[in-house]
C-alpha cells in the first residue's frame, strides 16, 4: 500500500467534512463559550477523547472548563455552558446529559455530524460537520474506517476555534504553556 498516495485522499476528505459556512461556525461557537461563566465538555469514545483535547487547550486559555464523568466536575447551573461532540446526535448518555443540562438552565451547544437528531433538538446552537461511514445517512465511501474523518474534522475545528479565541483574547502562546501541566 502506497500511502504517499492515500494521504492526498485523506486531506481532502476531512476538508470535505468540514461546516459549509466554517467562518459563521466558528463564531458561532466562539460567541457562546465567551458569553459562559463555566464551560462543561462531554463525548463519548474516540470523540470524547477530541472533546477532551478540546477542553485541554481551553484549560491552556485559562478558562474554567470541565470534563462530564471526571470525579472533580461540579454541578452544571444557569450561564454554563455545555459543549457537546457527537456524531450521531443519538447517544444515549449525552442525549441524558444534555436534558440534565437543559434542566439546570445552562445553555447547549452540540458539535455534531446529524443536522436532524434528538441532541440537535435540545441545543441552543449547533455546528454541523458532515460525516462519512456508517452512522451517515448518505451511503459514500470513505477511505477510513467507521467514523475517523468525523473525529479528525472536529478535531481541526475545535483547533481553530481555539486559534480564534486566543486572537480575541489577547493570550498568548506563552500565557497558553504557562497554564500547561508541570507535574509530568
């Protein structure tokens, strides 16, 4: 296998993933996760783990964020915000968090690769990223397995939502490793 020849395929299909209306997009998130008093991230498998990367670089930023399951997350309250990864929009512990959320009065915002599911019905806002696979409702081929390009987007559109926040921030990349862990 020639993967010289692959990665060509691959570059291009997670830019085809990507939100249609990608500058809109990102405002759109950057606007609610600044308007937040707390941020609270949750996914589920390997999207959970973008959605944990994702809540590292807003750590980095300095903001107060928290990871759903984590033994030190507090109680989720009016002008939080709860920020959500997940492709099929029909996991059930998200869909329960998410009502959890809703419940304690914290805004939602879903990033997610279903434009129509019962997550995109309980959130305020929404950031569509297409997906390829077999949770897609188009059948397309995908040179990945399963739901690699869905996670690969998000995770190069949650990177650029934080280059957007760091710019109107005014933070630094030294201000950024200042607040990266030295207990390693």
């Amino acid at each position: 296998m020639d993967f010289e020849d692959i990665l060509p395929g691959i570059l291009e299909e997670i830019a085809s993933l990507m939100p249609q209306n990608l500058n809109e997009s990102i405002d759109v998130a950057v606007s609610e996760i600044l308007m937040a008093e707390r941020l609270f991230l949750f996914g589920m498998g390997r999207t959970g783990l973008i959605m944990k990367a994702f809540a590292m670089r807003l750590m980095h930023l300095g903001m107060k964020v928290h990871f759903v399951g984590d033994v030190t997350t507090p109680s989720i309250r009016v002008g939080d915000l709860f920020l959500v990864g997940t492709a099929s929009g029909e996991t059930p512990s998200i869909i329960h968090s998410c009502n959890r959320s809703r419940k304690a009065g914290s805004r939602i915002l879903s990033l997610t690769g279903t434009e129509e599911s019962t997550v995109t019905s309980l959130s305020d806002r929404v950031v569509h990223i297409g997906i390829k696979g077999k949770k897609s409702r188009e059948k397309v081929n995908s040179l990945q397995p399963m739901g690699n390009g869905f996670q690969q987007a998000l995770l190069i559109l949650t990177d650029m939502i934080i280059i957007d926040l760091k710019e109107k921030m005014g933070i630094s990349t030294r201000e950024m490793f200042y607040n990266h862990t030295n207990l390693e």
